[in-house]
C-alpha cells in the first residue's frame, strides 16, 4: 500500500515563516521601547488644562537632554499648546525640589464644545526610551475640575 504524500516543513521555509512573523517587531527597534499609555482628564469647555509636564530629570536625578514630545495624533475639538519652561518638582516627586527643564503640553478646547476628545503623544525620555501617551479628555461645563492635579486656566508650567 503507497504511503499519501505529507509534505515535511524544510528548516528554511520555517525559518522563513518565523522570520516573516516576527519582521514587524525586529524592524523597529523602537517599538519594542515604547510602551503605551492612557489617562483621562476633565477641563470646562474653553478652559485650558495641562495634559503632560515631562523634566530632563535621570533615574538618578541629574540633569538630562531635553525630552522630546511629538503629537502624533492631535485633538479634534480643540488646541494643544506646547512649551519649555523651568520647574521646580514637587516634594512628592522620585527627586524632590530639583529645577528642572520641562516640556509641557496644554489642551484648550473650541468654544462652546462639549463631549470627548483625544490626543496621542510620543515622549522620548532623557534614556531614550519613547512612551506613547493617550490622553481621553472630557470637555464640559463650567464646574468641571481637572483630575491628576492638573493645572486649570493657565499654560504656566
């Protein structure tokens, strides 16, 4: 009786495969830095509100290159404002009362807008490494108050 054909996976046509699955992640070495985030801030309708404040701080509290943020996908609703500024951290923070150099990102939304909006940025860090940050704000009236301890009104850093 004849034995039915099965083909056998040669190495290199599995190597292929392997190599074609994984392609996306070995191409980009970048990507296998970045890691993702998302948070959620609430600002009154025409108010501005600060969505991030990144130092040139190290892990070891000296001071770094300035940190890159780029927007890579901007609000539908409103504005960003970005600045560079000094700050002094908080006593609270991983290096406390340290002035450092900041890049701040601000958010103001159109007048009279009310509802969801969202920002992409990518910062890279005094490493190196690049986060991806999602930032869901919720525009609404009047009363609303910023969460994360976000600074309201102002683009003072």
């Amino acid at each position: 009786m004849p034995r039915p054909f099965r083909p056998t996976p040669r190495p290199t046509i599995l190597a292929l495969a392997v190599l074609l699955a994984a392609g996306p992640m070995l191409a980009s070495g970048a990507a296998q830095a970045q890691a993702a985030k998302t948070r959620e801030v609430a600002v009154a309708s025409g108010k501005q509100i600060r969505l991030i404040a990144v130092p040139n701080l190290k892990k070891d509290c000296s001071l770094g290159p300035q940190p890159e943020v780029k927007v890579t996908t901007p609000p539908k609703n409103g504005a960003l404002v970005q600045r560079a500024g000094k700050v002094k951290t908080p006593a609270t923070y991983r290096c406390p009362n340290v002035e450092a150099n900041v890049q701040a990102v601000f958010y103001e939304s159109k007048a009279g807008f009310t509802g969801a909006d969202e920002v992409t940025v990518e910062i890279k860090g005094t490493d190196g490494n690049v986060v991806t940050q999602t930032i869901k704000v919720t525009v609404g009236g009047a009363k609303d108050a910023p969460k994360d301890g976000a600074k309201k009104d102002t683009t003072d850093l």
